[in-house]
C-alpha cells in the first residue's frame, strides 16, 4: 500500500521562543480541540514544512480541519492558523484472483 | 451500641472540622498582553529612592529583571512569552551612597493586588507566542495547490 504524500507549509512565527510547532485536526464539522490535555496533537518540530499524512491521521478520503500552532520551551501555545482541504489518504483496494493463464 | 455513638460523634466531629477549614483559592485572572506590559502600583511614601519590578515566569520560575523606575508606573517589555507573576518592591536609600533598604514586594497574587476593574484579585499576565505567519499551503507534486487565504483553492487531489 502506498499514500502519496503530500507537503504542507507555513510560514516561521517571528517569536523567537518557539521551539516547535503542533498540528491538530479534525473532520468537519467537528471543530479542532486545542485543550493541550485532551488533545495533545503531534509535534511536527522546528520546522516550516512537513509530509502528511501526520501519524495517527485518519485513514479517510474527505474534508479534513488542520491547525497549527507555534509552542514554547513551557507548553505555551499561539493562536492557531487553520486550512481545511479534501484529501485521499486512502489507498485503491488490492486486485484479487490473480493467476497465471 | 457505644462504639456505634462514638463513631457518629466522630464523623461529626470530622465534617465540622471539614466545614470549618478555610477554602484556599489560587486562581489568578489571565491578562494577555502584546509586546509589552504597563504597570502601576500604589505608595503613600515619599522617600522611596526607585522600586524594582520582577517577573516569575510560569512552570519554570525564572526570574526576569529587576526593571527599574522612578515612579510608580512601569513599562515592561516582553521577556519571553509565558504567563508571568510580577513583584514590585521599594527601595531607600539610607545615607550610604549605592545601598539600599528594601520593601518586602508586593505581588501580584498577593492579597493586596488590584485586578483592571479596581477590585481586589489576583492576576497574571500571559505574554503571548505568536503564531505561524502566512497561510498554510498543502501542495502535492503535479497537482493542485490548497492555501488558507482563499480557503481551499482548486480542485480535490
């Protein structure tokens, strides 16, 4: 099975305490949780850019919600930037009856 | 039959006691603020020489400053975000030139604090991290482009 990645990109925070950015999602119309404590979302690290699917995104062909947020060296979080865009993270079922004729 | 009358003397015994100990409240008020803070305090006395502000930055402790001033007002730029406790105490200058008396420091989750509406509360300030900049692009090689700023740009991929 093979999802082709995609990249997703972002502009650095000019704060110069982040350390590292977050990324939470959700499927619409279910909003994105932020509450660090419930929702602890996955660090993609200092960075500007990252492949998705992320890890524990859901496998699905739809609309998805994705947030990110800019953390600092104690768990303080920024206001999010958000994009919501259909994606395919869903590979094509397996041929089947395979033989030799 | 006694030893179930103590029992109940006890557990009334207990919850009065209960009911009786003081409720401790931390809570503080949140007050996010941009690049910077002002602050002001009260001070009858006029012999003080400048007071010195500190900031206690959250989870870590740290401490930021002594800021300094004159008076009784004070502009405090962002050290680093976080949510912040600030103290301020006075100091006099007592005839030896360079060494001072200080004030123990008044906090601002001390019982004498002022929340903005005036009313005695506790309080913080959140020096806020900015965001990511820019609208967030998800490309694929071939493909379409999707941004944020036209929310979801082009068809689906």
């Amino acid at each position: 099975m093979y999802i082709k990645p995609k990249t997703m990109q972002w502009g650095a925070s000019p704060d110069p305490d982040v350390m590292t950015y977050v990324a939470r999602w959700a499927i619409p119309p279910d909003a994105i949780i932020y509450d660090a404590a419930i929702n602890p979302g996955y660090d993609v690290g200092k960075v500007t850019q990252c492949a998705l699917p992320l890890p524990g995104m859901p496998g699905f062909d739809g609309e998805l919600t994705i947030g990110l947020t800019a953390r600092d060296d104690v768990g303080n979080e920024s206001d999010p930037v958000e994009i919501t865009v259909p994606f395919d993270f869903l590979a094509p079922s397996p041929p089947t009856g395979l033989q030799v004729i | 039959m006694t030893s179930t009358r103590t029992r109940k003397i006890l557990i009334a015994v207990l919850v009065g006691l209960v009911l009786l100990m003081p409720i401790r409240v931390d809570a503080a008020v949140i007050y996010p603020v941009g690049q910077s803070v002002t602050l002001a305090w009260d001070d009858e006395q006029t012999d003080i020489d400048h007071y010195e502000v500190v900031l206690i930055r959250n989870v870590s402790g740290v401490e930021y400053g002594p800021y300094v001033t004159t008076t009784k007002t004070i502009v405090i730029p962002k050290p680093k975000s976080g949510i912040y406790e600030v103290r301020v105490r006075g100091a006099r200058n007592d005839e030896t030139p360079l060494e001072f008396r200080y004030s123990d420091y008044c906090s601002s989750v001390g019982d004498t604090a002022l929340l903005k509406t005036g009313v005695v509360g506790k309080w913080k300030v959140y020096f806020k991290l900015l965001g990511p900049s820019g609208p967030i692009i998800i490309s694929q090689e071939e493909n379409h482009v999707y941004q944020t700023e036209d929310d979801a740009v082009g068809s689906k991929s």
